[in-house]
C-alpha cells in the first residue's frame, strides 16, 4: 500500500532480528523501501519503488492475502501470507505490496526486545538514506537509551547521500558499507543509471570522518570493469586507512531481473583471479565470497 515516509516513521521491506553478515557482530537488520539506483543487476529490485496500488499483485496471490481497501488502496493482510513472494514476482513496478510503516517508538521496541543478542544495527534497502530523518532519530534515540547505547549503528548505503547528509547523521553513526560498482562514470552509469562521482566523495568523507568501515566491489565478468582499470582501482583503495574492509563480492542471478540473467555468474575461479590481480597491488587483506550459487 502507497505510504509517504516521515521523520517519525519508516517504510520497512523486512527486518532481520539476526544477522552476521551486514556489519560487524550480530545485527538486527531494518531493510528500508526505496532506492534512487535502478541497477541492472539489482538482486532485490523489489525494494527501488513505492507501491502505486495498481492492484496487479491481488489476483494472482494464491492465499488471498492482498485485497483492495474502500480507498482502492492494496491491503496485505500478514496473518495469511505464506511469503511465496508471487506478488513481488509479478509487480511490474519493481515495488513490494507488504511494505509495513514502523514509528520510531514501534522500531524501538523490536530493537530493546532483542537487543540481549545483538552488537548493533543496520539500516539498509533500497536506499537506507532516502529516509534520513528517520534514521537519525533512530540512532539518536538509540545512542540516548542506556539499555541500548552499547549497540552500534551502521549504515549499508550506495553512497549517493550528500556531504550535508552525511554530516547530519555522522553524530549518531558508527560505521558505514558503500558499494563501489564500477569505475569508469560511462560503465558506472550504464550499470547503475547514474556516474560514480558522488560514490567516490562520499567513501572519500567517510574515511576522512573515521566513519568508513567497509568498501565493497561488485565483479561482473566482461561487464563491470573494475578487473581492467584495476591498477586505477588499486591505486584508489590505497589511499584508504588500513582500518576500512574491503569485501568482494560476486555477480550471481538471484533476485536478478531482464538481461542481467543472460549474463555470466561469477564462478569461485573468476573471483580468485579478480582477488589476486587486486591483492597485487593493495598487499592488503580482502574478504571473498564463501557461497557461489
């Protein structure tokens, strides 16, 4: 259903109470709808628009979890979904129907409910920073709490917020994951719908701020050129303190949609060779993928 996002609420894909994947430690993960990328080989397309309530999900749904409201509104009723994801499937908008609206104090008290188990918190997407002011009081809120101040917050971003939004959230953030796709603006556009320059300004203040605490490269075998310009690469990543992590991780179809699934996956082999034409030139650790579907 189409919701608008405010300071004091969030439009949630899904959360995550567990994961050791998205930041440093046990995270509690909130997937937050919305992204200003449209990139090819997005493998949650889902997550980029917002719900126009066209209704084309509501048929299809084999446990007729999705109704119209009296408003025309589409309605996902929880209790019955089963979570086939059919409705994602057939979204022709790349939107999800089961978007939940959480206010800040509903938000809070997931996090206090499990926070026993947890290290900290991630805001990804989409795009976590569309819904900035949210995220701001989130961790404000999180940093002012004497149960919760322990926790650290993170952001999974693609790097396109500003240097005034970034120095907005900075107070209240402790670390933050930038994807750098490609290298050259014209492939980066032709992947991602937009050139890298903002990418690079935002690693380049994050590391400035202490704030930077992962890089991550996506190989796409004889599509991204970060293998061909990888002296240019090297020489970049170089620069960054040691303290930053750098991951690498490889192109694979799931989720993916439209030509990016008639493109080569990246074996465990193409991923060694990427590995080793990079370490040649950084002589700094490097985290691969350990799952190749």
């Amino acid at each position: 259903m189409s919701v608008k996002p405010s300071k004091t609420n969030a439009l949630v894909s899904r959360i995550l109470t567990f994961s050791c994947v998205d930041g440093p430690g046990n995270r509690l993960v909130i997937f937050l709808q919305g992204c200003n990328f449209d990139c090819i080989t997005c493998h949650n397309p889902h997550t980029i628009n917002h719900c126009t309530d066209c209704g084309d999900c509501v048929s299809p749904c084999p446990a007729d979890a999705l109704s119209f409201s009296a408003e025309g509104k589409v309605v996902w009723d929880a209790a019955k979904c089963t979570h086939c994801d059919l409705c994602i499937d057939v979204c022709p908008h790349k939107s999800n129907p089961k978007i939940v609206s959480y206010s800040l104090d509903d938000m809070l008290a997931l996090v206090r409910q499990h926070h026993f188990f947890l290290n900290g918190i991630t805001v990804s997407g989409g795009e976590a920073t569309l819904q900035l002011p949210f995220i701001i009081e989130l961790f404000k809120a999180v940093k002012s709490d004497p149960a919760l101040s322990h926790l650290t917050c993170f952001i999974d971003s693609n790097g396109s917020l500003s240097r005034a939004g970034w120095e907005r959230v900075a107070p209240y953030l402790d670390g933050a994951m930038i994807d750098l796709k490609s290298w050259q603006s014209e492939t980066h556009r032709w992947l991602i719908g937009r050139d890298k320059h903002r990418v690079i300004e935002t690693i380049d203040l994050l590391a400035e701020m202490g704030k930077l605490h992962e890089v991550r490269l996506l190989h796409i075998p004889g599509k991204s050129d970060l293998d061909t310009e990888v002296d240019a690469v090297g020489a970049y990543l170089n620069k960054l303190p040691e303290s930053v992590q750098i991951r690498l991780n490889a192109f694979q179809h799931h989720g993916v949609m439209g030509q990016a699934l008639d493109w080569e996956k990246c074996s465990e082999a193409e991923m060694d060779r990427f590995h080793d034409l990079l370490f040649a030139r950084i002589q700094r650790p490097m985290l691969k993928p350990t799952i190749y579907t």
